[in-house]
C-alpha cells in the first residue's frame, strides 16, 4: 500500500455557524455544502465539520470538540498574517517563529477557533 495524501479530516464542533465564521469569515476558506453535511476547503484538501450530538456514523470513538491540534500552510508571510488577524480581533498564541514541518523549515503561528482547537498557520 502506499498512501498518497490526506483526502480530509473532521472536526467535531459546538457550532457549525461559529465554526464557518472561524474558517471562512476571517481565515477564507471557500465553504462547500453537499446535502446536510458542511466542510471548508483547504487547497485539493477539505476540513468537514460535524456539529457535536449531531453527527455521522461511523465516526470517532469520543468525537470532542476542541481536541484538534493541524497545521494548514499559508501562502503570506506568517508576521503579515498575526497583523491582519489581529485586526480582525483574533488573538494570536505564539509567533512567527521557526518549527519544523513535513517538508522542512517553517515559520509559524498559533491561534485557537472557536471550539479551542490549536490551529497553527504556516510557511515554508
């Protein structure tokens, strides 16, 4: 077997609305809305959202809002980035600084959405 990539990943959420003001409103990631189900697109990638209590089987074992922690890569420079989200009310955790990610050296920050996931915004 060899696996080629990650197609998509679910985030349990308390809230489908908070959560596409998070990713769309102020990160802009294009919605895409297939019968009831909800998701953000990320570049070939997609995040789906499932509202807590109101999810699809089969599913996680515990699915738990706020128990994510990813990485999505950013084309800007992080610094230009923490200056617009901070405008936009967001608070930034940490950075930019140095880490590593899958192909090398990144600068990064960290913020947290709306359910307390850790969402780190990078580049190479």
């Amino acid at each position: 077997m060899q696996i080629e990539k990650i197609d998509h990943f679910v985030l349990t959420v308390k809230s489908i609305e908070a959560s596409l003001h998070f990713y769309h409103d102020l990160l802009g990631l294009p919605v895409i809305q297939s019968q009831s189900r909800v998701a953000v697109r990320v570049g070939d990638e997609k995040i789906n959202l499932h509202e807590q209590a109101h999810d699809f089987d089969p599913k996680a074992t515990v699915p738990t809002p706020g128990s994510a922690d990813f990485c999505l890569v950013v084309r800007e420079p992080v610094a230009d980035l923490k200056k617009q989200l901070e405008n936009q009310g967001l608070t930034i955790l940490e950075g930019p600084e140095k880490k590593h990610g899958a192909q090398g050296p990144i600068d990064s920050i960290y913020l947290r959405d709306p359910d307390q996931n850790l969402v780190e915004l990078a580049n190479y």
